[in-house]
C-alpha cells in the first residue's frame, strides 16, 4: 500500500462554495493532491491510501481519508473531488469516523496523532522536504507513507515533530514543486522500482 499525508494547513473544514475551491483554503491543491495520488490514465491505482488533515477554519483538525481500493464511482477531475470532500465535510459528526462514501472517510485526528498511529502501526515514514536527503541516495520502500506540505509547506514545530521521531527527510532537488507534481514524482520513482 503506497500512502501520502497532505497536511493542509488552511483547507477548510467547513462545507465551502464549490464554485471557489482557492478561497476554501486551496480545496484546489487538494483536489489535485488526490487526484494525482489515486488515478493513472483512465483509472483508478490500486493500493493507494491518501490521508488529507485539514487545518482551515473555523473546526480544525478534520481527517479526510480516500482509500482507492474501496472508492466505488468517481472521476479524475478536480471539481469532482472537491465535491466529495464536501460531501465528507457536510456529514461529519463529532466523535465518530463516518464513511461519506464508499471509500471516503471523516472524522477528527490531528497531524501529530495520525503520525504516531503510523510508527505505533511500524509503518515506514517519509517526510519530502528540500533540505533534506537527496532522493538518489535514498533506499525507497514500496509500503511506505509519504508526508507532503501544502503551498504554505510545514511549520517549524511539525519539522522538529517528525525530527524528534526520526522520520527521514527526503529531497527531490532544488527546485520547489507543487504538492500534486510531488506525489506524481514519487508515483513514478516506485513505479519505476518495482513495477516497469
Ligand atoms: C509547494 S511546496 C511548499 C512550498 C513552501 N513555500 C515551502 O517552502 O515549504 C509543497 C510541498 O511539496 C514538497 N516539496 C516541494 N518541492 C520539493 C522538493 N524539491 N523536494 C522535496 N519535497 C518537495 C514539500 O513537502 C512541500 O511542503
């Protein structure tokens, strides 16, 4: 199972104007972050868990998770996901994981505490930052989780979170790309690992 944590740190976590995904807090890059994390050509990659904490106004933190191998009808497009997640976020209910859809999960969980269940769990973790390893001189696991920033990109407190538990920082180079770009680069690295 390849997995990839969004940290979206303005997202909203209210139901927002389908018609202006930017102003719900980048909904847009989160859309797209999914959509690049869960389709190929045509359809649907299996094994793949994509796990969105949202940190926007005005009832953070919310969990929006999409398992690719439960999803029963959606399509890549990113105003079609946008509508899942506030399909999610309309039937939330505190206390409780509801499945707003096949597939689709919400429920309350913070960034730190979705992290510890991984390493309680003996998951492989891996944060992508630029001012970390070189990716060439990294050994990728195929079941591993990937942890990605937003526009804004992690706060100090969150790197020295992951540090402290020494999660490797992983770099693909200099140039700073967009969040969706990333998990589409480590789609195609572990492709090209273990399945060409
Ligand atoms: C648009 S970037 C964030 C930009 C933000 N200003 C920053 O400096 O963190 C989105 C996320 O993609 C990842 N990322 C972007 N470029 C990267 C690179 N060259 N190597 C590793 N991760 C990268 C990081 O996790 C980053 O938080």
């Amino acid at each position: 199972m390849r997995e990839f944590i969004l940290l979206s740190r303005r997202g909203y976590t209210k139901p927002f104007d389908i018609n202006d995904l930017p102003k719900a807090g980048r909904i847009d890059l989160v859309s797209r972050f999914i959509l690049s994390s869960i389709f190929i050509s045509e359809k649907l990659r299996e094994n793949v868990k994509v796990y969105v904490v949202l940190e926007g106004p005005p009832n953070p933190p919310k969990l929006i998770t999409f398992d690719s191998n439960l999803i029963k009808r959606i399509y890549p497009s990113e105003i079609k996901i946008a509508e899942k997640i506030n399909n999610a976020l309309k039937k939330y209910k505190e206390n409780q994981i509801i499945e707003s859809e096949p597939g689709i999960f919400i429920q309350k969980k913070s960034f730190e505490r979705l992290i510890k269940e991984f390493l309680e769990n003996h998951k492989k973790l891996v944060y992508l930052s630029r001012k970390g390893i070189l990716f060439k001189q990294f050994q990728f696991e195929e079941n591993s989780c990937f942890i990605i920033g937003d526009h804004v990109g992690l706060d100090k407190k969150r790197e020295l979170f992951l540090k402290r538990l020494k999660i490797p920082f992983v770099s693909l180079g200099r140039i700073s790309y967009l969040s969706s770009q990333v998990v589409s680069i480590i789609h195609f690295i572990l492709d090209n690992k273990f399945k060409f």
